[in-house]
C-alpha cells in the first residue's frame, strides 16, 4: 500500500519545512513548493497527481486563490481535496475559499493535531468517494456484460441461424418455410434494433446530450393520437403472437404540450413494450390512454400482467435494473423506464405507478400544458 502523496505549497520556508516534517513523520509523502506557480509546475512535472494539496493563501508570484482556480481548472486534477492555510481572523479568506470549493481550511497558527486531523479527514473522504465510483463501475460492467452475453446474443443467434439455413437449403424450402425463417430473422433483427437504440438513447439522456438537443427539436404538439399510435404500431404484431390486444383511447381537446416527438413516442414505446412484454396470459389486453388531468396531459400505459412487487418499484426506474431477472429471464436490458423517467423529466413533468401483484400495472407520464411564452422556456 503506498503512501498518500501531499503537496505543500507555502512560502514561508520555515513554516513549510514544519508541515513537512509533521506530515513525513505520520506516514505521508510529502512534495513541497513555494509558491503557487512552482506547485503547478510541480503537478505538471510529475507522473501522477498528488492525493491532497495544502496552500497558504497568501504568496508571492500566484497567490493560493490562483493556484487553486488553475488546479480544478486541470480535468486530471479536478479531484484532488484541498485545504488552505489562513492567518488567525481572516475570516474573508475563509468565506472566498468555501465559495470556491475548497474541501478544508485550517487557521494559522495551528497545533499539529489540527493539520493532523484536517488531513486524514479529506483523504477518508477520497477513499470514499473512490470506493464509490469502483463500485458503481463495477456493477455497471457487469449489467453490460449480462446484457451482451444474453440480450444482444440471444437476437444475433436467431438472425445467424435463420440466415444461415435460408443460405444453405433456398433451394429445398417452400413458401411457408421461407417465410417462418424470415420472420425469425425479422424479430432477432428488430430486438437488436431496439437494444441498440434504447442505448444510445439511454446516453444522450444520461449525458445531458438529450437536454440540448429537446432544448432546439422541441414544438408545439397536439397530435396525441398519431403519437400513440405511432408507438403502438411497432408492437401490434409481439402483441399478437402473445395473444395480447392493444387498445388506444385519446380524449378530444387536450391542452397542447410543448415537446420533443421522437422522444416523447421512445418513452410510450419501452411502456408498452414492458406491457406486452410482462402480459403473460393470453386474451389480455394493453391500454394506452391520452387524457386530461387537471391543467395537463397524461400518456398512460396499462396491463394485466405480472404486477410489480411494492419493495421494487423505487428500484425499477434505475438503468439496468430488472425485477429478478435469473428467475424470470426476461427480455430487454433494463434500460426502458429509465428512459421513460428520464424523457418525462426533460419534459417538465413526473411519471407515477399503480401496480398490484398478479394483476398489472399502471405507468402514468404527466406532462404540464404548454404556456404562453414556452418556446423560449429551457427544457428540465
């Protein structure tokens, strides 16, 4: 285990020689600097980042301020902690060092155990945060991993096999046959298809991407029934084969929202994809619904499926996340209401559930009436 590395960047030679020397003598390493530019130069010069920097404020040639501007300024040193070293009274240089985003300060002068503490806090605090993040990325390996291996698998073997029979046998097969194989090949093409467009959409949403983009596509819509059924019609055909009905109802005189087409239909379509998906009876039927609630629109999107347990449905929204997933192998990735949450946040509204066990569930997107002066309102 290697020692944590701490810049001190002070101009006081004496007092810089005594930082030094309490913090070597409790386990660190220490890189020192006099003055804000030499600390710079130092973090330039050498081959990794230290784990925490200490400045004086006051100095000749960059002050603290400065050299704590140019060092979150660096994306490679944006995460280092940082404390500043202040005069007894100062009290301007603490409130200007918390209004940047200093981690700490400690006053001059100080007692050992008070740098001491200071320190040890902020690189806990950092093995924290690390610990964090390795262990979000973590997880999010592995759900990719699982969805690669069985999501994405799964509809390539499908187009493969299929192709690949059609290729050899063409000649051998009859009409029916052919057109069995090409239906396989057509829905292990269009689940890749629909894998691959919730993930990209899934990052632009996640990357504030999606937010520009609705902030310049979004308009005035008032077409609620050819945006249904717009979404409705990529699953008429699942549904079938399941024995599932899907039915629309839309309600005249809706309240114009102001919205982005492609993504507000994305998000109708992972709710009725989850509906048909989780109707495991046949003779069920699917509703989607556009109605008015209150000053605003709602697009809802029920079954009569599986239902959702009440200790799951915080988790559901969550990228990745499928409800037991080994027990009941479902298709998809997870991927779908996150997207749906997300798209009803950049819209402005909120998305709510009514779900019993065994006997379906309710997604209802809410959506604000558009108002007067909305074309120039940002998106949420």
């Amino acid at each position: 285990m290697h020692k944590a590395t701490i810049l001190v960047v002070e101009d006081d030679l004496h007092l810089m020689e005594g930082v030094r020397d309490i913090l070597e003598l409790n386990g660190y390493e220490v890189w020192t600097a006099s003055n804000g530019q030499a600390g710079l130069q130092m973090l330039q010069d050498k081959p990794r980042p230290p784990d925490l920097i200490v400045s004086d404020i006051m100095m000749p040639r960059m002050d603290g301020y400065d050299f704590f501007g140019a060092v979150r300024a660096e994306p490679n040193w944006v995460h280092i902690p940082f404390i500043f070293l202040t005069a007894k009274g100062e009290h301007e240089d603490v409130k200007r060092g918390k209004r940047m985003g200093a981690e700490d300060y400690v006053i001059k002068p100080f007692d050992a155990d008070d740098l001491l503490v200071a320190v040890s806090a902020k690189l806990e605090r950092r093995r924290q945060i690390e610990r964090h993040w390795q262990n979000e990325v973590s997880t999010i390996k592995q759900n990719i991993l699982m969805i690669l291996n069985h999501e994405f698998r799964t509809p390539l073997t499908y187009v493969v096999a299929y192709a690949d029979m059609v290729h050899r046998d063409a000649d051998a097969l009859g009409v029916d046959d052919m057109r069995a194989f090409l239906r396989g090949i057509n829905a292990g093409a269009n689940r890749l298809r629909r894998l691959v467009e919730n993930f990209i959409l899934l990052v632009e949403l996640e990357t504030g991407e999606a937010a520009q983009t609705f902030s310049w596509r979004r308009e005035m819509r008032t077409d609620f029934e050819a945006l249904l059924g717009s979404a409705i019609a990529k699953y008429q055909d699942v549904a079938g084969e399941k024995q599932v009905t899907i039915s629309v109802a839309v309600d005249e005189d809706l309240p114009p929202i102001r919205a982005d087409a492609q993504y507000l239909v994305a998000a109708v379509e992972c709710l009725i994809d989850n509906a048909v998906k989780f109707s495991d009876k046949p003779g069920t039927v699917v509703t989607v619904r556009a109605y008015r609630d209150g000053g605003g629109v709602c697009l809802a999107v029920r079954d009569q499926g599986r239902g959702i347990p009440p200790g799951e449905r915080e988790n559901i929204f969550q990228s990745f996340y499928q409800i037991e997933r080994h027990k009941y192998e479902d298709q998809g990735a997870g991927s779908g209401l996150a997207i749906v949450n997300r798209v009803t946040r950049l819209h402005g509204g909120h998305i709510t559930l009514t779900s019993a066990v065994g006997e379906g569930s309710e997604f209802v997107i809410r959506l604000p009436a558009a108002s007067t002066g909305d074309d120039d309102a940002p998106g949420n």
